[in-house]
C-alpha cells in the first residue's frame, strides 16, 4: 500500500468517526429548542422535561468509564457498528414515542451508545497522533465534537419552525445509517484486541453513584421534595464513588486507571477543562429558554441566536489546539477565559428588554474565549501523562466532562426553579420571578467561569508544553 493510500484510508476513517461524534452530539442539545412543544404535547413540567438533555448527559457519562475497556476488548469497526445501531434504534423509538415515557427511553438508548463513541475518537487520535502534535489533532476533531452541541439549538429552531417536534429524532436517522454503512468500508481496527477482564462490581458502583448524585440534584428544584431523602441520595451517590476508587486502586486491571489522578499536571488540567465546558453547556440549555420564556420569541429566532456561537467555536478549535502546540496553555488560557469572563457579566441583567443583538453578539465572543481555552486545557492535561496512561486519562477527561455538563445543566435548571418558586411565593409576578431565575443562573454560570480563570493562573509551562 503506498503512502498516499495510508494517508486516505486515514483520513476516510477519521471522517467517518467523526461524523459518527458529530451525529450524536448534535442530539445532545437538538432537544432545547423543542422542550416547550413536548411539554405542552406530553403535559409535563420544565424540571421532568429537562432530563430529555440531563439524562441524555448523564447516561452517556455514566457509559463513557466503559470506553477504555470496549475499545482494547473488541476490534474497532465492530465497536462502532454495534454503538451506531444501538443509536439508531434510540433515536427510531423517540421519533415514534406515543408518550413521555417512551421518549425518554429512546433518549437514554442513544446516550448509551454516546457514551462509547465520544471517548473513541480522541483515544484513537492519541494512538496515532505523536504528542508535538496532539493540540492540533484534538482541536481539529474539536471542530466536529463542539460542533454539534453548539449547531444543536439552531438547527432545532429551524426545524421546530417547519415542522413537529418528531423531526428532531426523524433527521438524525439517515445520517446514522449512512455512518453505518460507511463503517464498514473505511473504519479499520488499529488496536490488536485483547483479553480484559471485566469488573462488574466496579461498573455497578460508578453507574449506580452517578446516577443517584445527578437524580439528588434535580431534586433539588423540584418543588415538594423531602430534603432528607435528597441528601440521603447525595451520600448515597459519594459513598459509592468512593469506594469504586478505593477498588480501582487495588485491581490488576482496574475499569479507569486512576493512578492518572497522582499527577498534579493532569489534575490541573482536567480540572480546567471540566469547569469551561460546564461553563459552555450550562447555557446552551438555559439560553433558548430564557429567549423564549423572557423573550417570547419564537424557538427559531431563539435557535438563531446560538449559531455565531457555534460558529466561532468551530472556526477557533483547531487554531486553539495548534497554537497550544507552539505557545503552551497560559496565554491562551488566561486570555480566553478573561474573554468570557467579560463577556458573560452582561448576562446578570438580561431581561425582557435586552436586545437580542447584543446577546447573540456578546454570547459568540464568550463562547470563543471559552474555546480558545478548553482545547489546551485537555492537551496540557494529557501531556502531563506517560503514552502508556494517556487513553486512559483521555477516557477520564471525556467521562467527567460528560458528568460535569450533566452537573452544570442539572444545577442550572435547579437555581431557575427554585428562584422562581421562592419569588412566586413571596408575591412576584410570575414574569419578574422566571427574569430573576435565569439571572441566578447565569450568575452561576459566571462563577464557574471566574474559577477557570483563576485555576488557569497556576499552570505552568514545560519545554513540551
């Protein structure tokens, strides 16, 4: 085989993983826009309608500790297939959901096969891309990993503007079919398999963790919940975690490798990373809804407002990544999270006579500094790492980012509700106290972008960066 067809098989596969990630994380937030229609058709309130994207999060978080063990246990294409299927079959049971039941299995269905697929692209790049050149290869699957969540809002508006709710699901179907079938022409198995034993106990006890921290915080803003039995499942949730890490510790081949966690650099950077991507998905929900609940404009006008954003995040992901290869992560740290820092403080006055210019303009300069800072923020982590940790510090990273946009979107929904209720209580008018709420919650959102900026200050720089 010459080099010339190395280099198209390359890239024919990297296209076809990619389209794969850009199909399901476009469903990650496809449903913002639509959340008002389903409510209204399936009679449920904001707080149970919001799992169709907490949940989504979630479940895809609390697969993705999976990843690493699949993708050394089973050849590559095969992995792909059977994830895109089980997709697939998600997204053809919520385009024909008779309920609200139904519709968020068919969510949850395709979150699992998200869960799989997010990690396999990056570990694949880590694989066969050399670490001088992982910032530009990260950032350039960047542009298709970021992609869909930011284009997500705006292609929703434009279809729930034309058609029903279902389309958002009926899109998508087409799309996975043709990944599907080109999988199996172009997707080749770069990893030798190998025998992995696989620990159950340890899949139960982070699985079932996760899942009872994230249902205790959406408890949280639910009105009339009994406070003692939420953090009776918030202990519940930590005990769990805690002793799945005790277990990973003491396994031979543990589920995560967390001796990841003893390197003071991928902690940093991690960490960083985990805080601007909150700080990015956290409004990415709120946003449309604050435009159509405060605004009252229409979900196509509010999708609109999202696409500079999107925009502007895929054009600076791969420059973020390639200039980490060239100047480190401070400079563009600092500078981009300051960016959105200032960016973002507008946002605690938005009412419903706030210029929809001004916020779509201010909302694509934060989202650009947020992105100028995440892409190196990752690569800072995983160059701290020996190449024999570095798929398994990618794994964590995609995991936990995945948990803390779970967290961040979950607590958002929570601080709007719980505002708004005490307001609605204390005789504001339902119009002032749903303002109020989404001020506190953007004001959250703000917080957590100020503690990226700060963390950002305390990395340092090394000769390979």
């Amino acid at each position: 085989m010459t080099a010339i067809m190395d280099k198209r098989r390359i890239f024919l596969m990297m296209a076809t993983l990619l389209l794969g990630s850009f199909v399901t994380t476009l469903a990650e937030t496809l449903m913002n826009n639509g959340l008002p229609d389903i409510m209204k058709e399936t009679h449920v309130s904001q707080m149970s309608a919001q799992w169709l994207n907490t949940g989504y999060m979630l479940v895809s978080g609390m697969v993705m500790p999976l990843a690493n063990f699949f993708m050394h246990r089973f050849p590559l294409r095969r992995l792909f297939t059977i994830t895109m299927t089980i997709f697939l079959t998600g997204s053809v049971i919520a385009a024909t959901a008779p309920n609200f039941a139904l519709l968020l299995l068919g969510r949850l269905i395709q979150a699992s096969a998200v869960g799989i697929n997010m990690p396999l692209v990056t570990n694949v790049l880590t694989v066969i891309i050399p670490a001088k050149h992982r910032g530009l290869a990260l950032g350039l699957a960047g542009i298709i990993i970021n992609l869909g969540p930011a284009v997500g809002p705006t292609l929703s508006g434009v279809i729930l503007k034309n058609f029903h709710w279902r389309m958002l699901f009926i899109i998508l179907i087409p799309i996975v079919i043709v990944t599907i079938i080109a999988t199996q022409f172009w997707v080749q198995d770069v990893l030798k398999p190998a025998v992995v034993p696989f620990d159950f106990l340890s899949v139960c006890f982070v699985m079932v963790g996760l899942g009872a921290l994230l249902y205790s915080l959406g408890r949280l803003g639910e009105a009339g919940q009994n406070m003692i039995i939420t953090i009776a499942l918030i202990c519940w949730g930590l005990l769990l975690l805690f002793i799945f890490a005790r277990r990973q510790f003491k396994l031979e081949n543990p589920l995560l490798d967390l001796h990841v966690f003893q390197t003071k650099r991928f902690c940093l950077g991690m960490t960083i990373a985990l805080l601007i991507s909150a700080a990015i998905m956290a409004p990415e929900l709120v946003l449309p809804l604050f435009n159509q609940n405060v605004k009252h404009v229409s979900a196509l006008t509010a999708g609109l407002v999202m696409m500079p954003s999107a925009l502007a995040m895929a054009f600076l992901s791969p420059f973020a990544g390639r200039l980490y290869d060239d100047f480190g992560i401070r400079r563009l740290g600092i500078s981009g999270s300051a960016i959105a820092f200032l960016t973002a403080l507008p946002m605690l006055f938005y009412d419903a006579n706030t210029g929809i210019i001004m916020i779509t303009l201010l909302y694509a300069i934060r989202c650009g500094g947020l992105t100028l800072a995440y892409t190196p923020a990752s690569v800072y982590a995983l160059n701290g790492l020996p190449q024999n940790q570095v798929t398994s510090g990618n794994t964590i990273i995609v995991t936990m980012v995945q948990v803390a946009n779970s967290f961040s979107t979950t607590l958002a929904m929570a601080i709007q509700n719980v505002v708004q209720n005490w307001q609605i209580a204390h005789r504001y008018s339902i119009s002032v106290a749903t303002t109020h709420g989404f001020q506190w919650t953007f004001a959250s959102t703000i917080l957590i972008t100020l503690l990226a900026l700060l963390l950002v200050w305390k990395t340092r720089e090394t000769p390979n960066n």
